[in-house]
C-alpha cells in the first residue's frame, strides 16, 4: 500500500477516534476533558489532534461552542451519521479502549461539565470568581463574587466544587420562596 493510502487511513481513524469518543460520552464535553482524553491514550499527537478538530468542526461533524468560562465540544448528527458508516474503519481494541476510558472516568467528566469555579486576577488585591452549575448545555446557575485575596478566591473554588449542588439547591429553594407570603403570618 502506498504513503499516501496510510496517511488517508490513519487521518480517518484519528477523526473517527474523536467521533467515538463524542458520541459515547454522549454529553458535550469541553474542550480540556477531551484535550485530556487524546493525550492519555497517545492515539495521536497534539499537533494533529488540534488540525483534526478544527476540520471536524469546519465540516460540520462537531458543533463547538463558548460559554463565559469553557468551550464544550459535542458531536453533530451529521458526525454521528459518518460515524455510522465509517465506524468499521476503527480497530475493536480502539473501541474497548475508548469505552474502558469512559467507564473509568464518565462520572469525573460529567461532574467537571456540571460544576465549574475558577477566578480571575483583576489586581493585586482583587479577584473575580466564578461558580456555574450546568446540565447538559444549559446553564443553570453563576455567580461571580469579588475578593480580596487568593487564598479566599481558591478557597470558594474549592467549596463550590465539592458543594455546589447543595448550594445550589438552598439559593434556589429559598429565592424561589415567597417570602412575602411568610412575613404576613
């Protein structure tokens, strides 16, 4: 077979790793979950894994799309139809690895998707945090919230990324309260 063969084959096997893997986590992901994803299991470099995206994106096989905080990736229907038809092309190792990867990791992928905190530096004494709550690719909840110190600012990142269910749950329960009802009685 000739170079030219084997590099259009592997180019297919790299852009079909990466439908497999959308398609089977099955939520939209961003970009650094995936980032992870390819790095770990060495199926391609980096460099190539970026030009793969961007031609998955450019033929409308991927959507990809920014919130304030991430970029999340997801599979098109068009990429599942390829997928569909193409799918032969991968190795039955590649798909047990892909599936094996998702069993190991699904609920920290899906947990990292949901629950995000991270802040900014605006100045030496002022920094931004961020705290959102998604499901699936709608945002359920921000807040951003000014402090003082970095050691404050890690501090709510960390609390909101091992709570933000419950805080979620008790600000909602209680902004939806009608509290005006309560304070006649």
């Amino acid at each position: 077979m000739s170079n030219e063969y084997n590099e259009i084959h592997t180019l297919a096997k790299n852009k079909l790793i990466i439908l497999y893997f959308l398609n089977k986590i099955s939520i939209p992901i961003s970009t650094q979950q995936l980032d992870e994803f390819i790095l770990s299991t060495m199926y391609m470099n980096f460099f190539e894994y970026q030009q793969y995206l961007k031609e998955l994106e450019a033929q409308k096989l991927i959507h990809r799309y920014d919130d304030e905080l991430r970029t999340y990736i997801e599979i098109s229907q068009s990429g599942k139809d390829v997928l569909n038809t193409l799918i032969n092309l991968l190795p039955q190792i590649v798909l047990y690895d892909i599936e094996d990867y998702i069993k190991k990791n699904y609920r920290k992928i899906k947990i990292n998707t949901e629950v995000y905190s991270d802040y900014k530096i605006v100045s030496p004494n002022e920094y931004i945090v961020v705290c959102s709550l998604r499901e699936g690719n709608s945002l359920l909840f921000e807040v951003k919230v000014n402090v003082p110190h970095v050691e404050i600012a890690k501090r709510i990142c960390r609390n909101w990324n091992k709570n933000a269910e419950v805080v979620y749950r008790l600000l909602f329960e209680n902004l939806a309260k009608n509290h005006e009802e309560s304070s006649q009685e």
